[in-house]
C-alpha cells in the first residue's frame, strides 16, 4: 500500500467518494448510518490511544481503572500489590474510545528500584500514549513517587497527575500539596465514590491523540522494525549476528542470556532493517518472577513496536505449547508474521518427517505465515529471510478496493452459501476493508454469521487476494429487523 494515498481518517481508510458510495448502500440495505460509521472507524483506525495508569501499591490504581470502564472488572482489596500482571481494558468517555491499563505497584524493594521497578514502569509508559500518575493524596510524595516522576520525565510522555483518596473538600489542601512533583495541576479525585474523576479523564483525553499514532514504517524513509521472538535459546542472538555479518549481541550456550530487546540497524540487499532481538519467553507472563518477569514485559513491548515478527523455533525439539503460544501473542499483537526453523542442518531424515508432521497438526492455523529453514550456526538459507520478511509485508499492507471485494463476496455468496440455521439463512449483503496493517474487514449481514463460516470467508479471501504473512480480522455487522424499511 502506498502510504501517500490519502485514508480519511474520518472513516477508516476509505478515500471520500469511496465512502460515500458505501454509506448509500448501507442505508438502503437498513443500517442505521452511525452505527456503520462508527463500526468503520473501530475497525479502521488499528488500535485505540493507549492511556496508562500507573503509581506505587495501594494508591488506587484499580479501583481507578474500575470507575474509568465503568464497571468493577480489577480485582481490587484493601491491601498492596494484588495487581501484578499489565491488564488492558477498552474504555469510552466525552463520546471517545480509548485502552485503559492497569499496571502493578512499584516500590523500592529489596530488588532496587534499578531491577524491578524500572523495568515495569519504562515498559508500561513506553508502551502507552499518556499516563495518569495516581498519588495517595493523604500520604503525599514519598521517594517511590520522586523516582517514578524521573522515569517520566525521561520519556517525556503527557501526564496527568491523579491525586486520589480525596473523599471530600477538606482533603483538597493534601491533594494541593502535590504540586511539589513538578508534573502540573494535580487532579484531586476520589476513586471509590467517582469524585473529580470526570475533570481528570477531560484532562486525560486531552493528552491522549485524537487517532492512533501511526504505525512504524508509515514514515517515508523508516527503517521497518523486525522483532525475533522465540522461547529461550533457540537461537535468536545467534541469528541477529550471522544476520549482521559480526557478534553485535551476547551469545551463550545458558539460556536467557538476552534480557533486553537490542535493537540493530542492519543493511540487506540494499535496504536498512531494525532488527530487534528480544529475552526468550519461558511461559506465561504471570508464573515468571524477578528478571524474567520484566524481561517478557519488555518482549511484548518490542512485539507491539514491531512490523513483522519473525518467529524461531528449534527444529530439533518438538514444537512445543510455548512456541504455540509466542505464535498466537505475535497475531493477536497485529503483527506480520514469518516463521523460521532454526537447526536445520542438525536434523537427521527421521526428525525432519516428524517435524513436518507436528507443523500440520500444531501450526496449521498459521499455514499463511512463510516459512525458512535455516540455521544460524552455519548461515544456511539466510538469504531466505529477507524475501520471506517482504512478503509478510507486502500482505499485511494489502488494500482491496471496495467494488471488487463486494464482486467477490457476491461470488460466495451464490456458489456457497451460509447453511441454513432455525430455518433462517443469513447472507452477506455487503463489505468493506476498512483499514491495514493488518487486513481489517467488515461485513454487512442480514444475520449472526457461525464461526466456521467466517473461516471460511477467510480462506478464500486468501486464496483470491494474497494476504501471505498476516492476520486477517474480519468483524461482521448485522442488520436489526427494526431498521429494515419496506
């Protein structure tokens, strides 16, 4: 896709004549035209502004994210450090949706500030658009405080400084005394009874951009950013170098050597890559602890950053749940997606047929992905990766116009289509790709379109456009009786 073309960001990526057209034939097929908009614009617009709350234990912080999504969906009690993992939630104020997360307490414990408490708060103020920096107005700033309000001010990020626990007009004075941190006017707030929290998320959607940040590489000229994840030493370092041509990360045979995504800059055929190699993910997030912990934060973070991730797995082991599941965070993340199997030139004929039999069975969700044998040992087939890194790109970007998508939906439509349920059959009316990087569709129907069916949809949307290295959504839209007119 040409980054130049202009994309309306009023209505996802549809040029103006382009949606126009779409929003007639969604109200003569009896849509109502905001409910379509705003289904355009959630679909168009990738992921929503990133507002994260952060603070030392038992300040308020999940009863804070509570009162913002309007319902008690944190798990909150009245002592600290219940929340220990990053959880997002999707958020709506003033008529503007927005991702709310909710972090775990910082303090300086027997860890160091350095060890534990940076890693979480650079991850989690580097990974959102504003913060909200939540105080305990009736203790005022301690030293964790002082040094949280460094971390900020090195990234630079808009902040809004929360003063909580100010339950009535007599605490306004210990919220006024915050002032002192130097961030601006803090917003004295009541978590628990939802005083003052409407003037501070006025505040906050202030700081908050208006659409998404674009995504990297949108720039002319920037250098795309891939991120190579995998569980611990199946070779990612040692890919980088044999990639760079030199030893530019720490390579050792104990695994988790790397515990901070390095970012490289590196010249193939002609073209400038960031590569980014990332600490090996163990398992899941919340069974790791100390370094660990932070350093899959951090993964996650690089992943989010990324354009592509290129996915390494030991060719010589069993493809195992974690690999399954590195996999399944790089799509759900939005990413392109090219898998390498790393040790090839170790495998003998009996484990290269078993190991073509477990990708059918356990990888046959992500058939779409390209695929590299190499070994980074060796330098076998590296000429491979970057083709197979272009044409993840290539797919991810990829734009269908809106006339020919509806002539091809019109094709299914005839020659396949949705069984009939309840002695109904729900049909496909109408679509659009709505948005890219990756592929968003949405659907117009006259009913609830099964999972197998959308399936469906999707496989032939690859075999007739493509789509090679990236996760396609596909949302659906159905019509209400109601708003059928005859």
């Amino acid at each position: 896709m040409n980054d130049q073309t202009p994309t309306g960001d009023e209505h996802g990526e549809l040029g103006d004549a382009e949606y126009t057209e779409f929003m007639e034939l969604a109200t003569q097929e009896g849509f109502d035209p905001d409910e379509v908009e705003s289904e355009l614009a959630a679909a168009g617009h990738g992921p929503l502004p990133v507002l994260a709350v952060i603070g030392r234990p038992n300040v308020g912080k999940s009863t804070l994210v509570n009162r913002i999504i309007g319902r008690r969906e944190a798990v909150v009690e009245d002592k600290p450090g219940v929340t220990r993992d990053r959880v997002t939630y999707e958020a709506e104020w003033a008529g503007r949706r927005f991702k709310v997360v909710d972090t775990g307490g910082w303090e300086q414990d027997v860890l160091g500030i350095d060890a534990s408490v940076a890693a979480q708060a650079e991850f989690a103020i580097e990974a959102a658009d504003a913060v909200v920096f939540v105080v305990d107005s009736t203790v005022g700033a301690t030293d964790t405080d002082e040094a949280v309000v460094k971390l900020l001010r090195r990234a630079g990020k808009p902040v809004v400084l929360c003063a909580n626990k100010v339950d009535g007009p007599n605490a306004e004075a210990d919220a006024a005394m915050l002032w002192s941190l130097g961030l601006g006017e803090p917003y004295p707030v009541s978590a628990l009874h939802g005083r003052g929290t409407g003037d501070m998320l006025d505040a906050a959607l202030e700081a908050l951009p208006d659409a998404p940040a674009q995504t990297f590489g949108a720039a002319v000229g920037g250098p795309r950013r891939i991120a190579l994840i995998g569980r611990p030493n199946v070779g990612k370092s040692s890919l980088l170098n044999k990639v760079a041509g030199e030893d530019r990360v720490v390579v050792n045979e104990q695994a988790g050597t790397t515990r901070d995504p390095v970012d490289e800059l590196i010249e193939l055929g002609g073209v400038t890559w960031k590569f980014v190699d990332t600490a090996g993910i163990r398992r899941r997030v919340h069974l790791q602890e100390g370094a660990d912990y932070y350093a899959s934060l951090r993964t996650a973070a690089a992943v989010e950053k990324a354009e592509v991730a290129v996915v390494l797995i030991d060719a010589s082991e069993t493809i195992s749940v974690q690999d399954q599941r590195i996999i399944t965070m790089a799509v759900e993340a939005g990413r392109a997606l090219v898998i390498a199997y790393n040790k090839w030139d170790s495998l003998d004929e009996e484990r290269r047929y078993y190991l073509e039999r477990e990708i059918e069975t356990e990888l046959g969700q992500i058939q779409w992905a390209p695929r590299v044998n190499v070994s980074a040992r060796t330098g076998r087939h590296m000429e491979k990766l970057v083709p197979a890194i272009e044409t993840a790109l290539a797919g991810w970007e990829t734009r269908v116009p809106t006339g020919r998508l509806n002539a091809f939906l019109g094709e299914i439509v005839a020659s396949h289509p949705h069984p009939i349920r309840g002695g109904k059959q729900p049909r496909i009316l109408f679509g659009t790709q709505a948005g890219t990087k990756p592929p968003r569709f949405v659907l117009f129907a006259s009913g609830f379109l099964e999972a197998g069916y959308r399936r469906f949809i999707e496989r032939r949307l690859r075999e007739e456009f493509g789509f090679d290295g990236t996760p396609v959504h596909i949302s659906v839209r159905v019509r209400e009786k109601r708003g059928r007119k005859k």
